[in-house]
C-alpha cells in the first residue's frame, strides 16, 4: 500500500546523485508525515522510527541538469 507517492529526479543545475534505498516492513507502517524537503533527509533516523531495520537493497545514479541557456 502507498502511502506517500515517489517524486523522481529533479536536479537543480549540475550533476547530483541519488540513492533509492529499499526496506522490507516488518509490519504495515501508519501515518507518515512527507517531509518538508529532499534535502539533508536522514534515512538511518527515517528507518530507525519506522523500526524498518537494515536495508535490502539500493540504488545509485547521477543525474545532470543542463543550464537552459546552453
């Protein structure tokens, strides 16, 4: 069950890199309040209040916005 929708890449100018990190629940997870922002979000303190435990599985991948003047 979704209970907060994913929002994909959006790079402000440069290269960034983002990490998809996937948890096996351990049993169904209540409300959760979408944070405020991407940035500086912590994942082990995310895990750690949702008792989710070790990660199963991760992603890496850069992603590159172009100035739009170029």
């Amino acid at each position: 069950k979704e209970i907060l929708p994913y929002v994909g890449p959006r790079p402000p100018v440069g290269i960034h890199r983002y990490i998809l990190v996937l948890f096996q629940q351990k049993a169904p997870v209540g409300l959760v309040e979408q944070p405020p922002s991407r940035a500086h979000f912590n994942t082990r303190f995310f895990a750690a209040q949702l008792d989710l435990g070790l990660p199963i599985s991760t992603v890496y991948f850069n992603c590159q916005k172009e100035p739009a003047n170029r």
